[in-house]
C-alpha cells in the first residue's frame, strides 16, 4: 500500500500548508527528507495518503487519509542563501560548503537542512488502511504523516471505477513517474464529450493524434467501433497514420479537389487495365515524394512508394469535387470584387447588370457558346453606361468570366471520385471501424469541405435519431479551423460554424470533436471550452496558460511541470474519460514515428510489398 525505500522503510514525509486554491479546491505543501534515493522516487504524479478529520460514523477508530497528488516538487537546501542580494564571496562558498551534502545523503537523511519541497492537488478521495476508497470527506491534518503509496494502490488511484475487461477503454500510456502505472481512457467519453492537444512547437502534437488514432481504431478488440476523421491541413498524417490507411479496411485517403493529387495519380486512375499498372510506379513514387516525413521517418521515404502503391491498388485515395460552377453563381460570389472601389452613382447601374448576369445564367455552365451569350448582354448594356468607371467594371467582369471560362483546372476521374452522401453512409455504417485522412491544396475549401461534410452527417442523425457508431473530427491546426477572431465572409466562418454546431449539440447523435494547435489564445473560446479531455504540454506563453486555465479549471501548479516534460510527455486531464475526475495525470505516450518505422519492417517482411516496376 504504501511505497518503501531500498531500507525497507516507508517514504514519509510531513503536510506543511493547506491553503484555498479557486481552480483545485486546495494547495498543499509537504516537505520530505531529502536522499538520493527519495529525490528519484518521489516526483510529480505522485499519490501522497495523509491522515484527515473524518470520522467514520459505523467506526470512529478507523482513520481515514486523503489522497493527494504531486503536481510539482523541488530540493532545497536552508543553508544556500534563498536570497542572493548578499556578499557575492560569502554566497558561493555557503553554496560550495552545502554541495557536498546532496551526494552524501543517498539513502539516509542525515541532514535537516535539506528538504524536498512539493506542492499537491487533492484528488477528492480518501483511503483507509484496509485500502477502501471513498469519496473524500475532511480536510487533511497539517503536521500529519504524508505518506507515498506504492505502485499497486497508485494504479488503483489513477484508474478507480475502470474495468478493463468489461469498459471500453485504451491504455494511453505509463505514469511518466513509474512505467509500471498504465493510464486507461474511456475512449467512448473522450469521443463523445469531445478531446484538446495543446503544446507548443516541438511538443509532438501530431505524434499523440497519431498515437491516440491507432490505439482508437487497432487495439480495441471486440469493442464497438468508432470512425476518426482527421482534417489534415499540413498534410503530414498520410504519413503519421499510413499503417492504418494500408491494414485497416474502412480506411482512406480523401483529396478534396484534383488538384491536390500529382498529375500522374488522376493519370493512373483515367487508365484501365494494363495501361493502369503501368502508371502506378509514377504516381506511387510521386505521392511518396510530395509527403511530408517526420525527421525520424525522412531517411525511410523510398520505402513509402510501396505504401502508396498498395493505396492505390485497393482504391483507399479517393478525390471529392465540387459541382461545376455555373456563370450565375460566379457572378454573384465576384460582385465585391467587380465592384470594389466608390463608384458613386454608377453603382446602381452596374448591379442592374451583375443582377441580370446572374439571375439568366444561374444554371448555365462555362462553355465557349454560353461565354459569348454573356458577353453580348455585357457588350449591350455597356452602351448605355457611358461612365468611365462603370465601363472599367463591365471590363474587369468581361475579363473574369473570360479568365474562368478558359481556366485549365484538373478534373476528377470518375474511377475514383466519391460524394458526400456516400461519404456520410459510410459514417453511419456500423461495420467497423474508420478512418479518413482529408488533405486539401487549397485550405479555404478544406474549410468548406469541412462544414459540408459535417453539416451532411449531422442533419442525416438528426432527422433519423441515429446516434452510432461515434465519429469524430479531428481538427488538425485548429486555429486555422475556428479562429477566434476572422471575416465573417472567409472560409474560416464555414469551419467555425461545423465545429461549433458539432461540439454544442453533436454528441447527443454520437457526433465529437478533436482540436489540436499550438496557438490557444487565437480558439474560438466558446469551441475551447466545450471539450471535456485534455493532454498538454510546454504551453511558454502566458496567455496560451490562462487560456487553458479559464477553460479547464487548471491552476498555474499544474501547469509548472509541463515546462520540464520532453518530447512525448503529456499532462492528462479529464471530467469523465479517466479513472480520477479532473485530476492531472503526467503520462508518456508511445512515438508514432517507431510505430510506423516498426510497421514498414513488418511490411517489408512479411507481406513482401514491393517498388511498382516501372514500365519498360
């Protein structure tokens, strides 16, 4: 129950200070002997049991001790000045004098000069000696015993109320503390009460979408399935997630527009049989290169054309293109630029004939018989205009429809183009698990594709009361998606609305969120505070720390570990996906990068997957 050194005594330490704290109920400071061994042993993340007021009604002699946590911790040593405004000479040699006494105490505390100081959170709970857990009841008693519990009670602490075999859950990885603490998350709350990844540049945000994708969607045997959609505008996760898109059967990957695919991809999939295999070797080796690799995985990149050679064979890169546009429609999305300037009174006369444009050809498609239609109706009222800057915008339109009429954009074969209500049946069929990685060249109508497609599975379950299997949006850069501040006339208003309308009201019809950036103080506030799952880390700008405190209920405390974590070390918070409600859980997640690389070999050996030849 409780942890014990090499000496075999238990690691004991004493509650110095409570105090009132607005974000975590209270703040305790315990101080511990220091040793070596102690200073290696207890460390943030750590369950401290300290004895409490209560008083067990059915048995007053039993004591009851709460449970805290570790959020931070430093050594001290009282006889190195805190304070160095004094003598300079005089501060180095205390300093120097007391140095001596760090590596003399391994085991044994000889010294009372040094202390490990910590500070902790409460975690709302209390034990007894019997190890019974109950909610907690009573302060702690300043002055008392803190003593560390060990590694079985701290597991029990850090998963109460989960059963592994009977919950829906996901092992996300060790306390960073001891590897021997596995942290499980309920992946049903955390789909469906929507999840944050915050941290800053470095951090390996990417890495954890990675990460937390592949456990979601690989190691839930028997469990029901869920469906991830990642909206990818960086486009690095083709690479992060292409052991899923290649193994799993519901997976793929979805272009939106022609044009975000190489050439020799639409070329591949125009050509049939012989002529089709052909071209795999150029558009595999094309897609490999125009991926964009971790710097882990960069030397491995010819080993991808395979990869992508077995995308393409089993038809997982499919390519969503909008409706043609019609004259009427361009005409009416143009109007501002057309007539951008002060045009006075000739602003009446122009917009007489934008109108006009606009409502005859509303259903008329770009072509060169419909263009010179147009052109003759301009050409018409241009005579009776007769103002010099009226006439300079009947010249910019004549010249923007000219321009769109003759632009050379790529066109989707049908051989590998989908839609958007086959896209949301495949959402809402319950066989197995899915997953779709969404790239765009062009960000703005990633954005719009975005709210289209979110817009389409959120009114199909609401007309229909279907609320399985859980799909979720991951919003990759979500600052880029739902900004906080942006023109009500961008792109952005479209993504912001999606996401707004799915954290709000989605998860009543299975529908959630994920959001993922570096920047949180440029979030939507309301769309930050709807999830209800977090893992953070380095957060260096203040504003960034408050953001996340305002939203969560996390105090500064929290936070101070985070500035020591390396790449791949986590603080995970949560109101209902963890065993602890709101309590701060530091984890180290599995690398993405050692997965995927681990995967290739296993490819490479096992399924003997192969470089396309290349024609002769």
């Amino acid at each position: 129950m409780y942890a014990k050194g090499s000496n075999g005594k238990e690691i004991v330490g004493t509650l110095m200070t409570i105090e009132e704290d607005p974000n975590s109920r209270y703040r305790f400071e315990i101080w511990f002997d220091y040793t070596r061994e102690t200073m290696n042993t207890v460390s943030e993340g750590a369950m401290v049991a300290i004895p409490n007021f209560y008083l067990d009604p059915e048995d007053r002699n039993q004591e009851w001790s709460s449970v805290v946590e570790i959020s931070t911790l430093l050594p001290v040593h009282y006889a190195i000045a805190q304070n160095h405004s004094g003598f300079p000479g005089f501060l180095e040699e205390a300093a120097r004098s007391a140095a001596q006494d760090w590596i003399d105490q391994e085991t044994q505390s000889t010294d009372d000069t040094t202390k490990i100081r910590c500070i902790a959170i409460p975690t709302n709970l209390m034990m007894n000696e019997k190890g019974d857990i109950r909610e907690e009841q009573g302060l702690p008693m300043v002055g008392h015993k803190a003593r560390l519990l060990d590694t079985e009670t701290t597991e029990r602490f850090a998963n109460l109320g989960i059963e592994r075999e009977r919950d829906d859950v996901a092992r996300i990885g060790p306390l960073i503390r001891d590897e021997s603490v596995s942290i499980f998350l309920r992946v049903e709350e955390a789909l469906r009460t929507h999840f944050a990844v915050f941290g800053y540049t470095g951090a390996g945000k990417s890495n954890l979408l990675s990460t937390i994708i592949a456990k979601f969607l690989s190691e839930r045997d028997g469990k029901p399935p869920v469906k991830l959609i990642v909206l990818d505008l960086m486009g690095e996760f083709s690479v992060l997630l292409m052991d899923l898109l290649v193994d799993l059967p519901n997976a793929r990957f979805l272009a939106v527009g022609p044009e975000t695919l190489p050439d020799s991809v639409l070329e591949y999939y125009k050509a049939t049989g012989q002529a089709r295999e052909h071209r795999a070797s150029k558009a595999a080796e094309d897609l490999a290169r125009t991926s964009l690799y971790p710097k882990a995985i960069k030397a491995r990149q010819d080993d991808f054309i395979s990869a992508y050679a077995c995308l393409l064979s089993r038809n997982k890169i499919r390519i969503w293109q909008e409706a043609e546009q019609t004259i009427g429609t361009f005409v009416r999305e143009k109007r501002e630029e057309i007539c951008r300037g002060n045009m006075g009174s000739e602003a009446q006369a122009v917009n007489l004939l934008l109108d006009r444009v606009a409502q005859d050809f509303i259903n008329t498609h770009f072509s060169r018989d419909a263009l010179q239609q147009v052109l003759e109706v301009i050409q018409s009222a241009r005579q009776n205009l007769g103002v010099r800057t009226a006439i300079n915008n009947v010249t910019k339109l004549e010249r923007m429809l000219s321009e769109e009429a003759g632009a050379d954009r790529p066109v989707a074969p049908q051989a590998c183009r989908v839609t958007i209500p086959s896209i949301v049946s495949s959402l809402n069929d319950a066989n197995g698990a899915a997953l779709t990685v969404i790239q765009a060249a062009d960000p703005d109508k990633l954005r719009i594709f975005a709210q289209n497609l979110g817009t389409a599975i959120y009114n199909e379950r609401r007309k229909s009361g279907q609320i399985t299997p859980l799909v979720t949006f991951i919003f990759d850069e979500a600052d880029e998606f739902i900004p906080l501040n942006f023109d009500k006339d961008s792109s952005y208003a479209y993504s912001t609305a999606i996401a707004m309308t799915l954290a709000r009201r989605g998860r009543k019809f299975g529908l959630g969120i994920g959001i993922a950036t570096q920047r949180v103080t440029y979030l939507n506030t309301s769309i930050m505070a709807q999830p209800h799952t977090y893992f953070i880390s380095k957060l260096p700008r203040k504003s960034d720390r408050e953001r996340v405190c305002e939203a969560f209920g996390i105090s500064e405390d929290m936070f101070r570990q985070t500035f020591k974590f390396k790449k791949g070390n986590w603080l995970l918070v949560s109101h209902d996906a963890t065993g602890l409600e709101s309590v701060p859980l530091p984890i180290r997640t599995d690398n993405a990068d050692e997965r995927i690389l681990k995967w290739l070999d296993s490819k490479r050996d096992e399924l003997r997957l192969q470089k396309p030849v290349a024609a002769s």
